[in-house]
C-alpha cells in the first residue's frame, strides 16, 4: 500500500495455501477455507429458486459464503430485474449487457419462495438497470408490497443501484417502507474511475443520504484488496457515517477472473478487525468486517441489532 499514514502490514500466512485465484501464481490464504455447498437444505433452496425462475447474487456474483448461507442459515438474496447488468464495474462477476425485459410474475414469485424458505429477514438485490426509465424502483416496490402481503412479520433489505441519482425512483422505493435500504459504496473515492467508471462516489453517498434524512434505516458495503490507502478508507468510513449509515459490511475484494481488476493485497483477519474499530470510532454503529464478508452477509443479525436500538 503506497501513501501516509499507511496500513500496517500484514501478518505473514504461514500455512498450506488451500486454492488458487486467477492472478498469476498468487493463492488464498488459509483464512479462505469454507465449507463446500451441497447439503439438502442447499439442494432445496436451488430446486426452489429453479422452479419459480428466480435468480440470486449469491449464485450470480460468486458469493463465497453460498455454502454457509443456503446450507446452514437457509437464507439467499434474490437478484430481481434479470440477470444481466447495464453497467460494466470491473469487479463484479454478474453479466454484462442487455437485459431481457423485467418479468411481471417475479414480485409474486419472490413472495412465494420467501413464504416457502419460511425467512424472517428477505434481502432484495437487483443488477443495475439503466435501460428503464425509473431503474426499476416500481418493480422494488412491488416486490416488497408482494412480500408483506403474503409474509406479515418478515423485515426487508433492499440493495440498491443508485438509480442515476434520480430522486424521484429514489422515492418509489422509500414509500414502499424497506425495513433496511442498502446502497454499497464499494470502494474508495479515488479508485472508482478504475473500478466503477458508469457510477460516481458522491451520488452514491447522496442516495445514502436522502434514504436516511427520510428516516430510512441505512447500510453501505465496501470491498478492499484494489489498492485503496488506509486514510481512504478512514475518508469513507466518516464520509458513511455523516451520510446517516448505521450498517456497513467490509470484505476482501477476489478476482473473478483475468479479465477482472487484479487484487492489490489480501487483509488479514487481524486487519479486518482493524478495520472494524475504524469504521465503528467513525460513527458507524454495526459493522461486519471480516476476508469473506458480502453485502448481506449476517444481515437478518445486523437488522436486528438495529431495529431494537431504534
């Protein structure tokens, strides 16, 4: 890591590697090991999630923590409004392209496959859809009224683009009343022209923004491993906080192929706690930092947390 002050640096891994990515010769550290997916509670979440047609950023984005989230905690994200992204962030693994129009039955299937796993906290995700006029915010509306109608005493999560910081789609979706609006900032200021080149790091703290001053409770995801410098990150974390963010997820950044941004370093989880603390002094009240943390990773815990401080 270049700059000042910088990040310590990282403890040395001493152990058997257990895998490799795709950059060069470089390999996971131990640290990486999770369990295999497979068990029936998995097997029965994927025949449900084919049977309605339903797509999911576990399986679209390469979640390591599949395994853990189907398996143990029979929970997934779905992935509303397709499968393939307007937007070509060189760090996602979801398809790019041009998306087949949005589905009008998939607010009632995500309804019935939350009725069916029997989930108390539903997130809802979608790839970004610039095509459409309104982003998709009426159809994240829809699927959360679908949800409440057919599952009264679940708590919903949205995680969402940035609508092109279009404040009237912004309110479609706040009127429709998610328990939780997620909007991931992903990384620092400086390295979104390299990493995220269709976005921009103000309008996505202004979405984070506007979400909270309308009493919305909200969180923000970030990734590292791209290159950002410590004072970058101590700049978002207060930059989070300021823009009302009680939640925040931090994890390592991996390369989902040779095409993909290659990764700067690898965190340690000593570092990860790190991280933690800096990200909770700046006045971010419930943070997951950890190598394999995602964006809904423990949410129904952290939402939890939340609602009763609240």
């Amino acid at each position: 890591m270049q700059g000042s002050p910088v990040m310590p640096k990282p403890l040395p891994d001493t152990s058997e590697p257990n895998g490799e990515i795709e950059q060069g010769k470089r390999r996971l550290p131990r640290w990486f090991r999770v369990p295999a997916p497979g068990n029936e509670r998995y097997r029965e979440i994927q025949a449900l999630l084919r049977r309605e047609h339903l797509h999911t950023v576990c399986e679209g984005a390469h979640c390591p923590n599949i395994g853990e989230c189907w398996g143990i905690h029979g929970t997934a994200t779905f992935m509303i409004l397709g499968n393939c992204c307007t937007r070509r962030c060189r760090f996602c693994a979801v398809e790019k392209g041009t998306p087949s129009p949005p589905d009008i039955s998939e607010a009632d299937s995500v309804a019935r496959a939350v009725q069916t796993l029997g989930l108390r906290h539903v997130v809802v995700t979608s790839v970004t859809r610039d095509d459409l006029p309104d982003g998709g915010a009426s159809t994240f509306a829809e699927v959360i009224h679908r949800i409440r109608d057919a599952n009264q005493d679940v708590t919903i999560e949205v995680l969402i683009p940035d609508f092109r910081g279009d404040v009237e789609s912004l309110k479609v979706v706040l009127e429709a009343r998610p328990d939780v609006l997620n909007h991931n900032l992903e990384t620092v200021r400086r390295l979104y022209a390299a990493a995220r080149p269709q976005s921009d790091y103000e309008r996505s703290l202004s979405v984070l923004r506007h979400a909270s001053k309308q009493g919305c409770v909200t969180k923000t995801g970030i990734m590292v491993g791209l290159g950002e410098r410590w004072d970058e990150l101590e700049e978002l974390f207060a930059d989070a906080a300021r823009a009302g963010c009680s939640m925040m997820t931090i994890g390592q950044y991996l390369r989902p192929s040779e095409h993909h941004l290659p990764i700067d370093r690898f965190y340690t989880p000593d570092e990860f706690a790190m991280l933690r603390s800096s990200a909770e002094k700046a006045g971010v009240s419930h943070v997951e930092s950890g190598p394999l943390v995602r964006s809904s990773y423990h949410a129904a815990q952290q939402v939890n947390h939340a609602t009763r401080e609240r």
